[in-house]
C-alpha cells in the first residue's frame, strides 16, 4: 500500500469516510462551483524553492500560544470514535500565519484585522490590495462539532482559514506577494455547523505535503487576533487527488514536491492524520468539494 493511500486505516477511518460522504450530501446544494479551472500562471513562473514555508520551518510554532504547538496524536487514536468525532489535533499554525502573532516586513501581519476578511471566496485580495489566486476550483466546508455533547453541530463558531498559493507562496509574507492578502478569510459556522470556503487547490512546497491551516474561533467578532483562537490545526488531501490537480498547469514545481513526500514522512501528519484528512470529490475540469468534520470540546 502506498503511504498516501487512505484505504486499509481500519473501521476508525471508514466511519469517519461515511460521516463525510454523508455531510456531502448534506450540502451538496451549495455547490456552486465554476466550470473548469481557474485561469492558470504561466509555465514562465517562479519556482518554490524558497516561496513556501515547508520543511522545518512548519515544524516550530511562531507564538506562544499553547493550541498551536501541538503535534497530532498518533494513528491508532486518531481516528473517529463510536460516538462518531473526537477533538482534532493541535498542530502548528506556521511561520505565515496571518493572525497578528508575529511580523512580516517589519510590521504585525494580521489579516483578522482587515475590513472584509469574513468572507466566503477567498481567492482575491481585500482592503486596497487587488491580486486574485488562480489554480483548480476548490470549495473547503468543514463541520465543526462538540465531542462532549454527541457531535452536535456548532454554529456561531468563527472559523480562519489560510493556505498556499499554486505556487507554493504565502500572501502577506512570501516573496513577490507580500502586498497580498488572498487565500485567507473567517467564516461563521451555520446552523448545520458548517463553515464554506471556496478557494483554489494548493500547490505543493518543498518539504511539506499540500495542506491547509485554519484556527477555531468562538465567533466572527473574537475572530480578530491569534490571543483569542481556540485550537489550530491543519487539514490534507487525498494522494489520488494530488496527482490530479499537479498534472495540470500553473502548479509549477508541485508534481515532483508532492512525489518527493508523503502523508507518512511529512513532520506534521506522519504521526496520524485520519481526522484531518479531507474526503475530496470531483474533477479538474469541475473543480473540486473538500469537506473534513472537525471535532473540539466546547
């Protein structure tokens, strides 16, 4: 079995795949997703060596904020639990959080901050800055739920998510986009516990496996510095899915960082990852729904 494989992970996996087809289902109506792929960057692009922020540098939280130096919990706990979620792990929020916890340019980045950052489409730049993230359509909708009251859904939550570019570069600190903010944003969970993001698939940095952070609020209004979030972790993908979306242009050097690594020697998810890996339907020419049932103890 190849180490990015998720079939074979034991009844633990399998129920938490069926609670996700479920939610899929669940909000299969809110698929609005263009046809086709979004424009793509010329193969004249820069490489990633040094855009992204993969390697060790994601193995060191940049605060002291005790919900995000956490590693995971190990395979055999992460996995869903018969009462159907148990609480996602902690994991580093990264050096490009975005969150006010530490300073790009020599100023605080702090993307909370900005008028316009609750928002459901992420992939443009807000408050006077006016990039657009191109890549293959993806639409992110975590649940979140409470693993102390039966999974019950939780609405009015706040939920924070950022991630990469095609490219591999984060906006705000990464060279070439530091005057950009896109593929970062907040979004309130609904009454169904839901928070919807529609983006564009990460490229893949040297180092790293394609991933996406994100940080639990209480609400949108709290949603405004990292000193206020609950719990950060990350999410992946499917490795099928992966090798999909790099073969296509615009990904730059993603295709052989991807086959460079994999889910079980990445230093964030090699010690268990099932809880955090996202159920992925859909194509390249459709684009693509994610959605991961994230469980905290509220």
């Amino acid at each position: 079995m190849h180490p990015n494989d998720d079939h074979d992970l034991g009844l633990a996996h399998d129920l938490n795949r069926l609670q996700q087809q479920a939610l899929q289902r669940r909000v299969a109506l809110r698929w609005l997703l263009g046809a086709g792929a979004v424009g793509v960057v010329g193969s004249g692009a820069l490489a990633l060596a040094g855009c992204g922020g993969g390697g060790s540098d994601e193995t060191a939280s940049t605060s002291t904020s005790s919900g995000s130096t956490g590693t995971g919990s190990t395979g055999g706990s992460t996995g869903t639990t018969a009462s159907g979620c148990s609480v996602i792990p902690s994991e580093t929020e990264g050096p490009y959080p975005g969150d006010g916890s530490n300073s790009s340019g020599g100023s605080i980045a702090n993307v909370l901050a900005l008028s316009g950052v609750v928002r459901s489409d992420i992939r443009s730049s807000i408050a006077g800055a006016s990039g657009t993230a191109t890549g293959v359509p993806l639409q992110v909708i975590i649940e979140l739920v409470n693993t102390n009251a039966a999974c019950a859904d939780l609405s009015g939550y706040a939920i924070y998510l950022w991630h990469c570019d095609a490219l591999g570069r984060y906006s705000m600190y990464s060279s070439g986009v530091t005057g950009e903010n896109y593929l970062r944003g907040v979004q309130a969970t609904a009454a169904d516990g839901t928070a919807t993001f529609q983006t564009i698939y990460p490229g893949c940095y040297a180092g790293r496996v394609p991933h996406m952070h994100f940080e639990i609020y209480r609400s949108t209004n709290t949603a405004t510095n990292w000193n206020n979030k609950l719990r950060t972790s990350q999410l992946c993908f499917p490795s099928d899915v992966n090798s999909a979306v790099y073969a296509t242009s615009g990904y730059g050097q993603s295709a052989a960082n991807n086959n460079a690594i994999s889910l079980s020697s990445d230093g964030i998810f090699s010690d268990g990852y099932t809880t955090q890996l996202a159920s992925v339907t859909g194509s390249v020419s459709a684009g693509y729904v994610a959605t991961l049932r994230v469980g905290i103890a509220a």
